[in-house]
C-alpha cells in the first residue's frame, strides 16, 4: 500500500490519539512511513550526461561515489563538461536524477558556419558518412549540432544559426 504525504501526516494524527503504547505508535509509524512515495518529477538532463548516470545506477555504484567521480574520474566527461556552469545547483540536480529518475532535455540544435567563407551566403559544416567534419554551400544539409556537439567538435568560436529551440 503506498500512500501520499497528505494522508500520512493524516495516518500519524490519528495514530497519535489512539496509540496505548510506544510500540503500538512505532509500530504505526514505521508502516505510514515505510509505505509513503514521493511523487517527483523526473529531472530533465542532457542525454549524455543521463546516460553517463544509468551506467553507473546499473554497476550499483552509490550516489555518493557517483558524485565523486564526476569531479574526479575521466569516464564522466560529457557529465564533467555540463558541471562547469553552477556546480552547487547542478549537484543537487544529478542527486535528484539518481533518486527520482531522469529523461533527456530538448536541446537546441545549430547550424554552424565555416569561418572566413563568405561566398554563395556561407559554407557550413556537417558530418559526412566517414564521420569526418566536412562543409556544404547548401544549409538545408548541414548538420544540426548540439551545444555539446559543437564543443566537441572544437566549432564553439565558429558563428551559429539556430535552427531548432526547445523550452522546457
């Protein structure tokens, strides 16, 4: 039996009034307790950094030595990498993705344009089907990159157009 955190306070005010013993009101209060979910929503992470998590939920590494070794390890990179904005803030928000769950965040995506190239509106970069960076005349095929992407790419100093937002 799961119940929410309204009823339980509910369940422990009565329990209060007619519990005769300690025991009989431990006992009580360790079924409320032990039967109370905390519906949270799932925390929204970029996907890589998600998926860098459930392999470590799925080792039975803790919470503890996750966080860890998102500072220290160099398996976490893509985790590390989205840590460089508030660290405090975004602690706390892989502790709540390790507890209540995760789903991937919408990114914007950006059409990136080759530098120094003027001609025909712009070159813009895409990934040709060795996976090498290549460039186009044509923006309709250029890739669409991730914030993440881009950086790992080395294109961050490179001008963008966004072609997709998201909000969330």
């Amino acid at each position: 039996m799961t119940i929410s955190k309204e009823e339980a306070v509910q369940e422990l005010m009565i329990a209060a009034d007619n519990c005769i013993t300690e025991s009989d009101l431990r006992e009580h209060f360790e079924h409320i307790i032990f039967g109370l979910t905390v519906d949270h929503p799932k925390v929204k992470l970029p996907r890589e950094v998600g998926e860098e998590l459930e392999d470590y939920q799925d080792e039975d590494i803790d919470l503890l030595d996750y966080l860890h070794d998102v500072i220290d390890s160099k398996e976490l990179r893509a985790t590390r990498v989205w840590m460089l904005g508030d660290r405090e803030q975004l602690i706390g928000i892989l502790a709540d993705a390790y507890r209540y769950g995760w789903e991937a965040r919408k990114e914007a995506l950006y059409n990136v344009k080759v530098p120094l190239v003027q001609a025909q509106g712009g070159l813009w970069f895409l990934i040709n089907a060795s996976d090498k960076l290549d460039a186009t005349y044509i923006q309709d095929l250029a890739k669409k990159f991730s914030m993440e992407e881009i950086n790992t790419w080395g294109l961050q100093d490179c001008e963008r157009e966004e072609v997709i937002h998201y909000d969330d």
